[in-house]
C-alpha cells in the first residue's frame, strides 16, 4: 500500500508512545521509522521487532558510558537512536556495543552530518564528518510520491 511519509512517521508515533518509549524519543524515533522506509530499509519491521522483544522496564535506557565506549546491553536502538547521536556530537566520536537494531542510528547521524560504522554489527562507532548525504533524493521522492509498505 501507498501512504505519505508522515502517516508512516504517525504510526511509529503512536507505537512507541503507546509502547513506553522516553518523551521525545517517540517523536524522533517516529520520524526516524519513516526516513528508514523512505530510503529502503525496514524501519516498521525492526520496530515491531523492538516493541515485540524488548521488556517494557528496558526502553527507557540509561546512557551511562564506560572505558570502552557505551553499552547499549543489546536493548534495540529504537528506543535511543537520537540521544546516543547526540552524545557522539558532543563527544566528536563515540563507540557503542551490544546494538540491537543498530540501522536506527542511520536517520540520525545523516541528519547530525557525522558518520557512522557499520550499523548492522553489533559494536561500531559514530562520529566524525560526513560529506555527503546520498539519502536526500530517495527522501525528496518519499515526500512526493509516498511510500511503499506491507499492510
């Protein structure tokens, strides 16, 4: 079916609002769903995923750093994707571990200009500059036309 950008960003809304997840996060992680299926990656999936296989106590996660970097316990991205962003700005680079759900990170750094490492292992780093965005045609297109997903 073909829906708009924004219809897919209410639907992630309303279930991470509905499913627990911090004030704010709901709204960003939202958006986040909906950029991940404009550009063909499988935001709504990996959001059922997290909602499904994530205690509800566990998706209000603590950033709490250590030696290493930061450990996200393997508890899905989904649920801190913006504020992990945010730390690796302040920071100029950082090193997460234990991600579930790692893609989520994807909207944010594009939209934060900094890189990030290989989202589908569960250790990488973020931070750094990026100097290309090759994500804002399949966006501009999503916004126009709509997107494609599975009822």
């Amino acid at each position: 079916m073909n829906v708009s950008f924004d219809e897919v960003r209410r639907v992630a809304f309303r279930a991470l609002d509905g499913g627990g997840a911090a004030p704010g996060i709901d709204d960003d992680c939202g958006w986040g769903c909906a950029w991940l299926e404009a550009c063909g990656y499988p935001g709504l999936q990996m959001l059922v995923e997290a909602l499904e296989e994530t205690p509800r106590e566990a998706r209000r996660p603590s950033l709490e750093e250590d030696a290493m970097g930061l450990d996200l316990k393997n508890v899905s991205a989904v649920f801190s994707a913006p504020n992990v962003v945010d730390v690796a700005v302040a920071k100029g680079r950082l090193f997460v571990r234990n991600v579930r759900h790692g893609l989520y990170f994807l909207p944010f750094t594009v939209r934060a200009n900094i890189g990030i490492g290989c989202p589908v292992d569960p250790a990488f780093a973020l931070g750094g500059e990026r100097t290309k965005n090759p994500y804002a045609e399949k966006l501009a297109t999503a916004y126009a036309q709509g997107l494609s997903v599975d009822d």
